[in-house]
C-alpha cells in the first residue's frame, strides 16, 4: 500500500514539473507550434497509463485489432473453381451451403491485362508453358515406359486388394486412357481388362432413385453405393473411349491402327464378363462393327472376335444376349449394305437357343388365361391388396436383379431371334448379293424348318430365282452345294407347313435336283466337308470357306430324295421311275458309302412304289420310244421305257456291301413281278 501511494506521488511530482517545463518553453517561444506541445503531452500521458494499467491497455489493443486472415473470405478446398462461400441460407426448410463467384479486384484485373498484354508484344509463350510442350513432344525412352509399367501394375494391384478403399486409383486409371500419349493409352487400356473383369459385379448396377439418395443408410451401405455408382462412371468413360479408339481406318495412321487393335482387344476380353453387366449393348455395338466388313483377311483381330461372338451364342440358354446381339447385326449389315464376309455371316448358326424352338406346338396350360369366378375369390382388405401388391413388385424388382428368365421370356426370345434371322436371310436374297447367298442357305437348311407361312412364299419366289438364273450343266463344285441347300431349304420350308394342308408346286426344285444328280456323283468331295482331314486341291485355285453346315453333299442329296418323295407330296410313280435310272447311273461313279446309302434309298423307294421293280426286267415291254437320257426334265425322259443295265455291272463291284445291297434288290424286284 505504501510502495502504490509513493508511485501515484512520483507520477504527480513528475506531471507538475512537465507543465513547468512548457510552460517555460511557451514563455521563451522554443515551439513554434502549440500542435507539437499538445502531441508531446498526448505521448506522455499514453506513457503514464501503460505505466499505470499495462494489462488493461494490451488486452484493448488486442481486442479492437483484426487479424489478416480475419479480413480476407473462406474459399473452397478446390482451388480450380473461382467460388468463394457466403453466408448460408434455408432452402425448404433445410440450410444449404452458399456459393458465390469471387469478384476479381481491380489490381488483379489490371495485373492479368498487363500480363497478356507482355505476351502478345513478345509473341512467345512462358517458359512453364514452353516446358510443358517440349515435354510431352520428347520420345518415351525405356526408362520412362518402365517407370510408367510400375506404376500402372501399383495401381492395379491396389484396385484389386480394395476395390471400395482405392476407387481413386481406378479413375486415375480410366483417365489416363484418355491420354495423347500412346504408350500411357495402350499400357492403361490393356491393364484395365483384368481390373473390370475382377471387381464387375455379378449384377447390373441401377442408378439411385431421389428417395434412395435422401434417406439414411449405414455406413457399409452408403460406402457399397459410392463404389458402385464410381464403378459405373469409370466403366461407361472406358467403353466410351474404345469406342472411339475402335473407329479407325485401317490405312490410318500407324499408332491409331494400333490403339485401335488394342481397343477391340479390350473390348473381346470383357464382354465374356460383361454380357450381364451395364453398357453391354455398347460393348456388342464395338464388336459387330469391327467384323462387318467385306473383307477379314487384313484385320488381325477378326477371327478371335467371331469366335467370341460364337460363344456367347453357344452359352446363352436364356435368349436376352442372342436376342440383342442379333438386333444389333441386323441394323449394322443394313446400314451398309450386306457388304460383309461370308465367315461373320455364319456366326447365326450358332443360335443353340433355337434348337429346341418348335413355333407350332402351343402349350395351352401357359396360353390359357385361367380367370377365378368371382364367388371363388378370397376376400382382402384394402391393406391387404396393398401388402400383396408390394410383395409382388419386390419379387419382380428381384427376378430382374437376378436376371432370372421365364419359360415364357425364353420362349419371346426364341421367336423374336428366329424372327430377326429370316427377315435378315430374306433381305440378302432380295439383294442378290451373291457372295452371301451360301451362307443364307446353310442357314436356312437349318432354320427353315421354323419359318411361318408369311415368309413362306417369298423364300420359295427368291430360291425359284436362284435356281433359274443358274446354268445347272456347268456347275462348280460351290455351285453344286449351292443348288443342293436351295432344294433343301425349300422343301424344309414346306414340310414345316403341312399342317395347314397348302398345295405348292415344288417341280422347279424337283427338276433341278434330276439334272445335278451327274454333276453330284463326278464331285470327288461328295463324302467330305471342311472338317474331313485331307490335303488341299493344288489345282483348285478357290478359297475354301468353313461351312457351319457340315452335312456332305451325299448328305444333303439324300435329304432331298427323302423330302421328295417321303415327307411331301411331290412323288409319283413317273419321277419315281425317273430317278432311279439316274440314280443307277450315278451310283456308277460314286465312293462305296454313297453307294451304299443311294442303294438302301431305292430299296426303300421300292416298297412305296412297286412298279419301278419292273425297270429290272431286260425283257421287251410296250412302250412309246426309248429312254431319253440327254433331257433333264423328268415328263420328256420316258422313264417307263427305261432299263436298269447299270444292275449287271455293279454286281462286281468290289465292294461287298454293294454287291449284296444289289443282289437284295434284284431279288426283291423279282418278288414284285409276280
């Protein structure tokens, strides 16, 4: 207490003197401003109260100053977007977040003007920029290309570890996809396959609903559902991409061939994981487009892609892939043209999912709509029918996650594919493009058994054609083969219809089987098909293309001989007669197999029609002229005036299974002559 009232005496004592002093000065005019004397003793007094409340005067400093980050505004983390936050407002009862563009202050503008104004008078770009430019124009050297291996093998063995935790690395991945660079597009496409085929659920992802995205999950939930739709973004960014790499001529630029190659290499390794999966249409789009082209031969990756394309085909036991992938070959061979290689035609015969597809048998407990009288109805309350109705949408919402397909859906597929393929089928013949004709008809051998009677009548119109604008005295070995499926695919179109009890003239058909019988039996391949080993005719100059079909034509021969006169109604005893002297004839110069067959073939003829037993007889009959053997038009040849001479000589023929299949019909044409 003494030592405070001794200080406030100190500071009294020392005020009083203060004023004695200026007032001295004032008195001797040492200031020439009185500003100065008052200055002098503001300055003074500041020092006597920091003396005497040093405390209270540093805490009011403190308090009234405001920092510098005080006076500057929050800006967002992402330093790219020019935003800065304001004050937050309520929308709808919910605060939101307010973003606001930052307005530029004006030494910055000016500072941005002066800046380009430098740049347009020295016409040159900044040394960064410069930089940048002359890094990405130098050349990858090894070192680089294997520092960007490394790197790209990290990544995606991160991915693969975790593929919730390090979705980073997978968009740093897809992004670098993008890149100019070629080696970091190539290196990156390629090692994203095994990424998407690893982590692609099982399931196709649905984009979330409003409700979904406002409603509260777990934290395992909402982390699943962050992954997914990542997944995706990321996917759709990468097809879109190999979409656009895949699009390249192939006397483009060397590097964008290549990229090209790598991309439907892409493309071939996912979509065997990917058929069930989203964007699956994209991927088919990739791959129809690549291999409809009118010539395979320069394009090193056709060949793998058809037999992709085939196994899917052959796996599909549902229908929704087949169906989808044959929509989208339909629209592509239209837009240009049919211009496409026979082999990509072929891949429609390995539909599987039509084999067991019969259009006529209805199963009427599936077609019948049973409707439950009324009196028989169990009577539900309204949250009753509400409860069941939801059950049922739950139940359909799972069917389709689980992709679980009917009898019913199967059956939709089976006859919108059979549809689409006999309308394209149809299309070609119309179009008269004749290096697809073969394929058309090893197709409809196999599915024309299926047609309806729509398409009926303009199968059999454009076959006509086919067979009429063919000079069947000068056939090629293709030629025969040709001629052979268009007899068969006929004849298959009209046995399919039998139920409705039509009446067709088939003798167009008819004749021209008759006339090809010689041109059949001299084929040395008559017994052979693409899948027989055998050396290659050195002095056949065509290029021999696989059929799927792989009937024989002895094959093909003897399933025309059977629809002739066995399963339609296009037999007689005149054609009967008719066929088999040439038939003897040809069986002269045929291998021991087909002898045999065309000899068990007579035999069954035979019974049907008894009296051709009496072609065997040598002795005279009364007749009208002589055989005709130069005309192939069955009602100008006289066959009732023919013999079987051919009888004699093939009864020493070396094979025993000839000779006794002679024997047993000579015996059995005695038997009919009594």
């Amino acid at each position: 207490m003494a030592r405070k009232n001794r200080s406030q005496f100190s500071i009294q004592e020392r005020t009083a003197n203060k004023r004695k002093q200026e007032d001295a000065l004032l008195a001797s005019g040492t200031f020439d401003d009185v500003g100065e004397i008052a200055a002098d003793m503001i300055s003074y007094e500041e020092e006597v109260v920091e003396e005497t409340h040093p405390r209270k005067r540093r805490s009011s400093s403190w308090d009234d100053e405001e920092q510098d980050y005080e006076l500057k505004p929050r800006v967002l983390q992402n330093p790219e977007e020019d935003m800065v936050e304001g004050l937050p407002i309520k929308i709808n009862g919910k605060v939101e977040r307010n973003l606001l563009k930052r307005q530029k202050k004006k030494h910055e503008i000016e500072e941005e003007e002066e800046e380009s104004e430098e740049e347009v008078k020295e016409g040159e770009p900044k040394e960064g920029t410069k930089a940048v430019a002359e890094a990405e124009e130098e050349p990858d050297t090894e070192e680089k290309i294997l520092q960007l291996q490394e790197e790209i093998a990290e990544m995606v063995e991160n991915i693969m570890e975790d593929p919730e935790e390090n979705t980073r690395y997978l968009t740093r991945l897809v992004k670098m996809v993008q890149s100019k660079n070629p080696n970091t597009c190539k290196f990156s496409i390629l090692a994203l396959v095994p990424v998407f085929n690893s982590i692609m659920p099982g399931y196709r992802i649905r984009p979330l609903s409003d409700i979904e995205k406002k409603e509260k999950v777990s934290k395992e939930v909402s982390r699943l559902r962050h992954f997914e739709q990542n997944l995706v973004v990321n996917y759709r960014n990468y097809i879109e991409r190999l979409n656009v790499l895949s699009k390249v001529a192939n006397n483009a630029d060397p590097i964008k061939v290549s990229l090209g190659v790598n991309a439907m290499q892409a493309a071939n390794g996912i979509i065997s994981n990917a058929s069930h999966f989203n964007f699956r249409t994209e991927v088919f789009s990739i791959l129809i487009r690549r291999i409809c082209k009118p010539n395979l031969r320069v394009d090193p990756i056709a060949l793998t892609i058809i037999n992709t394309v085939e196994s899917l085909f052959t796996g599909d036991d549902e229908g929704s892939i087949s169906v989808e992938i044959v929509r989208i070959f339909s629209k592509v061979l239209k837009i240009r043209n049919y211009m496409i290689d026979e082999s990509t035609m072929n891949i429609l015969l390995s539909l599987d999912i039509l084999q067991d597809y019969d259009p006529n048998t209805r199963d009427e407990e599936t077609e019948m709509k049973f409707r439950m009288k009324k009196k028989d109805r169990v009577h539900l309350s309204k949250k009753e029918r509400k409860v069941r109705k939801e059950i049922k949408e739950i139940d359909e919402e799972m069917r389709k996650a689980e992709l679980v397909v009917s009898a019913e859906e199967r059956e939709k597929n089976q006859a919108e594919i059979l549809k689409l393929v006999l309308a394209l089928y149809l299309n070609i013949l119309k179009a008269g493009h004749t290096n697809l004709v073969g394929a058309v008809l090893e197709g409809l051998s196999k599915f024309g058994n299926m047609a309806n009677f729509d398409l009926l009548g303009d199968f059999l119109e454009v076959m006509k054609e086919i067979i009429l604008d063919t000079d069947l005295t000068e056939l090629a070995p293709s030629e025969v083969r040709k001629v052979l499926l268009c007899i068969v695919s006929s004849f298959s179109l009209v046995s399919n219809n039998r139920h409705m009890k039509i009446s067709v003239d088939l003798s167009t058909f008819v004749n021209a089987l008759y006339a090809i019988l010689f041109n059949v039996a001299l084929d040395a391949d008559i017994e052979l098909s693409y899948k027989s080993l055998r050396l290659a005719d050195p002095l056949n100059m065509e290029l021999v293309k696989p059929s799927v079909n792989v009937s024989t034509k002895a094959e093909l021969l003897l399933k025309a001989l059977n629809y002739i006169f066995f399963r339609t109604n296009s037999g007689t005893r005149e054609r009967a007669a008719a066929f088999t002297k040439r038939l003897y004839v040809a069986i002269m110069h045929t291998p021991e197999k087909t002898t045999v067959a065309v000899l068990k073939f007579i035999d069954k003829l035979m019974t049907k029609y008894p009296d051709i037993g009496g072609l065997y007889s040598t002795e005279d009959r009364i007749g009208n002229g002589s055989y005709n053997v130069n005309t192939d038009i069955i009602s100008r040849c006289n066959s009732g005036a023919a013999t079987l001479w051919e009888n004699s000589l093939l009864s020493k023929h070396y094979c025993p299974a000839v000779t006794k299949g002679i024997s047993s019909l000579a015996n059995k044409s005695k038997e009919s002559n009594k």
